[in-house]
C-alpha cells in the first residue's frame, strides 16, 4: 500500500513539473505554496521571489480587485472557474490568464491550473478595433449619403428641367445650344461635387493610417515574444529569411497583424499528424516587393472556397475558435495600402500565402 502511494506521488510530481500548462497551489494566506517549472519560466521570477511576495502583487493593478473578490469566493468554498486576468512578468509584459481554481478547505489551500491566452486577447483586442473602424468608415458613408443626397438634389433637379425644355418645338437653334451648355456645366458642377465628397472621405480614412519602415525581423520576432507559449506548445518550427528584402514601407501595427493572424493559423490549423512548420521568405527583385508565407497544415480546398478565403466570417475547419475573421484582416491591411495577397493550398499539404507590397 505505502508502495502504491509512493507511485503515485512521484508521478502526479512529473506531472506538475512537466506539464505545459501553468499550475500552482496557493495558500488562504494569499501565498504560492507550489508553483510549476512552466509558470515560474513565464513570469520570469525567481522561486524565491514567487514565494516571498503576496500574489497580488503580480497582477496587474487594474484587475486586482476583481481578482481578490474571486479569491474570497475560493476561501468560502465556492470553485472558480473561466476567470480570466492579467499578470505582470518580470521582463514587464503583460499575460492574460484563464483560471480554473479549486478550494481545499481542510488543507486551506487553492488548487489552480491557468493557460496563456494572451495571443487570443490580442487578436481580439484587433478584430474589436477593426469593427469599430469599419462601423466609422459606415457612418461617413452614410454622412455622404445623406450629404449628396441633400446638397445634390437640386442640380439634379436642374438638370432634369434643361433635359425636359431641351426638345420643345418653342427652342430656337440658339435656345438649344444654350441650353446643351447648361447642362454641361451642371453635369460638370456635379462631377465636381461628388469627387471632392469621395476625396475627403477617402483622406479622412487613410489620415488615420501611418506608414513608415518597417523591419520584417523586428516585427517577427515581437509577434514570437507575445505568442511564445502557443509556439512552445504547438512544437512549431520556423524558417525565416529577410535577406532578400528587410524592411518595407508599410504600417506597424497592421504588419503585427499580419504575422499574428498568419501564425496562429498555421498552428491552428496544423495536420494532427504532424507538428507546424513555417517558412517566411522576403524578395526585392525589379521593384517588385514580395512576402511569401508557407506552412505545411490542414491546407484548403480551393476549387470549393478558394474565392472565399479572403472574405469575413468564413469558417473551412471544424475548430471551435475559428472566428472566420484572421485571414479578413491580413487581406484587408494589405489592400488598404495598395497591395495584393493571393494564395496557393492544397488539402493536407498546407498552404502558400504571396503579399505583394506598394512598390
């Protein structure tokens, strides 16, 4: 018996100490007790320094006291579960956490296990801004809608009347002469009107976009730092070269996005039989400015949903986080700025993303 238990103990150890996921116990005194390898490496602290400090002290101001209103549900003995909130690394970076937290009240201890989630805060965060962009960009439509239709409607209304006396057997030659100039001028004034109200719309949208160089390595290796557990779990392997082109004249934040989108789904999407491997190549020959993007996954079926892949709200695997929006956004940052992104896939043999930037 004193055998077994022995067992059991040492593997339920190999289990804490190598597991992926971050697990820890917590005493009701608000200190780490236990706290797993794969934990202590993402926050960055030391044993001892995990072990001295009150745990509240490693959660981000903003959510620490929702977080100690949870804590007093698990001191009364109430389990908590699909909690989410932030923890401050020693490097100073922000991680989302989702709990699931069990009570011991005999031991007075907390048992908990957390996953990453930062990357899926991030994408959300950016699919939150993007909708709130496009429901901008949908109100100034409808400004100039009801803009046009205002302020146009009268030479509209001119224009109908010159067309209706233009044929009158009344006109004279010279009278229809006048009148054909007439309405030259007023088709010429309303040509006008529209392209100015389209112009500043257009300058309104793109005034809000910032474009400056941006470094391929630079914005790769951020992407990698903020999804460093995805990738570390996924097994994902990488081949980048940026020799060929190393920057490009593009916007920061929608580069992030790209990487971000194009990365998670390779490792979303991955085959089960086989671990994500990533091939990221940059090319500048003639002026022509190239991002090519492969992955060895699920792939699609391209004479089925080829001409949809680009579109919102599109979903081609059963994955329950797929939100049909990712691939959306990296086609819509690219053209925004006047690119292009097309794709090569075939099913079970991945998938070839080509960008072709504003030269």
């Amino acid at each position: 018996m004193l055998e077994a238990l022995a067992s059991a103990d040492i593997q339920l150890d190999s289990f804490f100490d190598l597991s992926m996921d971050y697990l820890c116990v917590a005493g009701y005194d608000g200190y780490f007790r236990k706290i797993n390898p794969a934990f202590i490496e993402l926050l960055g602290y030391s044993k001892e320094e995990l072990f001295s400090s009150l745990i509240c002290e490693f959660i981000y101001e903003e959510d620490r006291e929702l977080t100690a209103s949870h804590r007093k549900s698990l001191i009364n003995n109430k389990p908590l579960v699909n909690f989410e909130n932030r923890y401050i690394c020693k490097s100073g970076e922000l991680v989302w956490l989702h709990w699931t937290s069990i009570p011991m009240p005999d031991k007075q201890l907390v048992y908990a296990i957390a996953k990453n989630i930062t990357h899926k805060k991030n994408l959300e965060s950016e699919r939150i801004s993007h909708v709130a962009h496009l429901s901008k960009i949908n109100q100034q439509l409808k400004q100039l809608n009801y803009t046009t239709s205002h302020d146009l409607r009268s030479p509209v209304n001119n224009l109908l009347y010159l067309a209706d006396i233009l044929g009158s057997n009344d006109n004279s030659y010279e009278d229809n002469e006048k009148i054909l100039e007439y309405i030259k001028q007023s088709a010429q004034g309303l040509k006008t009107s529209l392209n100015s109200y389209v112009d500043a719309l257009k300058e309104n949208e793109e005034s809000n976009v910032r474009v400056e160089e941006v470094y391929f390595e630079t914005i790769f290796q951020k992407v990698q730092n903020s999804i460093s557990s995805l990738i570390k779990d996924s097994k994902a392997k990488f081949y980048a070269d940026f020799s060929g082109m190393e920057s490009v004249e593009f916007n920061t934040s929608y580069m992030e996005s790209i990487f971000l989108n194009l990365i998670t789904n390779s490792i979303k999407y991955a085959r089960p039989d086989s671990f994500p491997e990533i091939k990221i190549i940059t090319t500048g020959n003639n002026g022509e400015k190239t991002f090519t993007f492969s992955d060895n996954g699920l792939g699609f079926d391209m004479e089925k949903v080829g001409h949809l892949i680009f579109n919102l709200n599109q979903r081609f695997h059963n994955t329950k986080d797929s939100k049909g929006v990712g691939l959306y956004l990296v086609h819509n940052h690219i053209t925004s700025l006047g690119g292009s992104v097309s794709v090569e896939s075939k099913v079970n043999e991945g998938s070839t993303f080509t960008i072709k930037f504003k030269s």
